[in-house]
C-alpha cells in the first residue's frame, strides 16, 4: 500500500478526522445537506434510518425526528452516540436487527460504493423490508470524476477503498431491481461527484 493510502486509511479510521477531512473536501457538505433537506421530510417526525452512518455526520438535520443510525463500525458508532442527536446502532446493513416497516424513510450515502452487487442488493432488500409501502430511500454514491481536471477527485478514488464505484447506469440498474427510481441527479460536492437518486417502495 502507498503512502498516500495509508494516510487515507489512518484518517478513515479516526471518526474526528474522517469528518473534518471530508468537510474541507466537500464544502462542509453544503450540496448534500440542501438534497437531503429537499428529498427526505426533516424535522417532521417521520422514522428515518441512515444505513452506513459513519460516525454521524447527518444525524443534526433530523434533530427531533426518531432517527437511528447504524453502521458495521462501531468507532464511528461509538463517536455518534456520544456527539450526535438520535438512536445508534452497530449492524451489517444487509441483514439488520430491525422490525420490518419501521421507518418512514432510508438516507444511504456512500457506502454502496464499498459493496459488491451482491452485497448491494442484500442492502436494497433490507431497506425495502424496513420501509413502510411508499416509503423512500435517497441513496448517494460516489461515481468516477467526471471532470479531467479534477486530479484530487481521481487521485482519492485511485486510493480511496471504495472498490466499487460505478458508472451511473450500473447504480440504476441495481436500484430498479429493488423499487421504482422516481429522480436521479449528477451533483458535485466539493471535488467529489455522486450520483443521486429516489427510491420508492410499492404502496401495497
Ligand atoms: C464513506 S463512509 C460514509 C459514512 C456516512 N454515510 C457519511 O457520509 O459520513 C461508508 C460507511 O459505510 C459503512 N459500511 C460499509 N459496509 C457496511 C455494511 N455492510 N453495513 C453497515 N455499514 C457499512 C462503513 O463502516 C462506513 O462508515
């Protein structure tokens, strides 16, 4: 592993650092938090589950909501119970501790890209099982830089350890599979470009 890797993986690992590093190269997450807010209903008590939480990151705009979070990395599990409003619980997201139709609505963002499409679509089935008919699912992924330019964002997906970053086709074939693709949208974050979509689940 080169060093630039290995820093990248050292700062991975310590959930204060992960988030600072991630701010600075996202613009404080400025183009994620205003999709969030437009896509899911926040602060309107609605059951919301974030599946690959981190250490918690979003866990502020559903202040007041019954919000949960869960992540198979209990540092980061650990950080978010102690700094972040909400519920936090270690677990594989493809098979989850949870009662069936117990959240309202299913933030993912940027743990696809770690999976392979197996694993993602284990992730897809459960979120369908834990959403109520209708509910939705905003899921971001990372997809390849679209700009030549952007050297950071290629040099970070060279090294990053998310093994599967797809094309944007590749994300909506898998999400069609598991329910109806209702918006998509190529949005950059800082110097990172994602793919996002809405998900909804059949009302019966
Ligand atoms: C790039 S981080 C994104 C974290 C958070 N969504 C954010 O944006 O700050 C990907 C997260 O997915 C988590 N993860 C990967 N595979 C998982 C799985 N099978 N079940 C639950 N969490 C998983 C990792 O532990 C990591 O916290």
């Amino acid at each position: 592993m080169g060093l630039f890797a290995k820093l990248v993986e050292r700062i991975s690992d310590n959930p204060v650092l992960f988030i600072l590093c991630r701010r600075i190269l996202e613009n404080d997450f400025k183009a994620i938090r205003a999709l969030i807010r437009r896509d899911l209903k926040v602060r309107a008590g609605l059951r919301t589950l974030d599946l690959g939480c981190g250490p918690g990151a979003f866990a502020h705009i559903f202040e007041g909501d019954p919000y949960v979070g869960a992540d198979l990395n209990a540092r980061y599990i650990a950080h978010a119970q102690r700094k972040c409003p909400g519920t936090f619980v270690v677990g594989d997201a493809r098979k989850l501790d949870l009662p069936g139709r117990s959240f309202d609505q299913v933030l993912i963002f940027g743990m696809l890209h770690h999976l392979s499409d197996d694993d993602a679509r284990a992730v897809l089935g459960e979120v369908v099982r834990l959403l109520v008919p209708g509910g939705r699912l905003l899921v971001i992924e990372d997809i390849p830089a679209v700009s030549k330019l952007n050297l950071i964002g290629h040099l970070i997906h060279n090294v990053e350890n998310g093994e599967h970053i797809r094309p944007t086709e590749e994300y909506r074939r898998l999400y069609s599979e598991a329910a109806r693709v209702e918006r998509e949208e190529i949005l950059q974050s800082g110097i990172c470009d994602y793919y996002a979509a809405v998900l909804v689940t059949p009302t019966s």
